[in-house]
C-alpha cells in the first residue's frame, strides 16, 4: 500500500488470500500460498514493482525460513 500510494496507483479493490499447509512431522505450518487479486486499471509498469514489493515486505522477511512461502498475483 505504502508503495502504491506513492507512485500513485490505485489499489482499492485488492483481495488477498492465504492458505496455510501443514507439514506432517514435526506438526507445523510448512507451506504458505499467499495470492493477491488485483484490480484493474494498474499500469504494466506497476505489476513487477508491487510483486517484488510484496515479496520483500517486512512482513515476508519476518516469516521463518523453514516455511516455504509461495506469492501469487493475478492482474485484472
């Protein structure tokens, strides 16, 4: 959001959703798929700015390294 507000694109309408996989042994949360709908109207040049922000986000760099973390995008 934060980069978007910036450069001035629109976001509003953004859905995301997670799904958490579990890992058998030890039971833990070893996968997680993160996918991001967004809206239209986005410039082209704004799709790789936000995906390479959304993977290098503090949020993402916080996850542990022992969690596969998968990032989706699906442009409108």
């Amino acid at each position: 959001g934060i980069v978007a507000r910036r450069k001035g694109w629109a976001i509003e309408g953004t859905r995301v959703r997670v799904e958490k996989h579990m890992s058998e042994s030890p039971r833990r949360v070893g996968r997680l798929v993160v996918r991001f709908e967004m809206p239209g109207g986005l410039p082209a040049e704004s799709h790789a700015t936000l995906e390479e922000t959304a993977r290098t986000c503090p949020v993402a760099q916080s996850i542990h390294p022992d969690i596969d973390l998968e990032v989706q995008f699906r442009w409108a």
